[in-house]
C-alpha cells in the first residue's frame, strides 16, 4: 500500500505578529520568501502599530500571498497570533515571532 503523498509546503499559514516591528518585519518576509517551498499565506497581524509597519507590510505584496490583518485596539502579541490563527485558511500554521 503506497504511503501518503510527499508534504509539498502549500498547506502551511505562516503567522507573523507584528506591533511597530518596521525594523524587522522586512527581514523576517524575506526570510518567508527564501524558503524553498513557499506557503499557502502569510498573515501579518499588525496589532495597531504606529509606526511604518503597514507600510513594510504592504510592500511584500506582490511576493508574498500575504494578508494583513489590522487589529485595534492593541491586544499584545497572543491576541494578534490568535486572530491570525483564526483567520487562516490553512491546516497547519506557523508562528514566526
């Protein structure tokens, strides 16, 4: 009986709580986007950042399958990874923190 079929990556939300992360959110979607296999989605959970978070954010949009989500008011990092794990639509998530 054949076993099941090789884990090909695509089924994978990677979940990335952000609050005024600027400074690091460029580098943390670069490392999503050096993978070899590329995921399903990355969410971005920008828990009402003041900063240019949104704005990083959004500029890994066309090479990222990325989704923000803007939460407010600010809940702390286990709210901003539970919306995100809420809203994915994968079976298996990954946190990047």
């Amino acid at each position: 009986m054949p076993g099941p079929a090789p884990y090909d990556g695509r089924d994978v939300t990677v979940v990335i709580a952000a609050y005024n992360a600027s400074a690091t959110l460029d580098e943390a979607l670069g490392s999503v986007a050096a993978q070899s296999r590329r995921p399903r989605e990355v969410l971005v959970a920008d828990d009402c950042s003041t900063d240019g978070t949104p704005t990083v954010a959004e500029s890994w949009r066309d090479r990222l399958p990325l989704r923000i989500l803007r939460l407010d008011p600010n809940g702390g990092p286990a709210a901003a990874r539970h919306a995100a794990i809420t809203a994915a639509t994968s079976p298996l998530v990954a946190l990047l923190d």
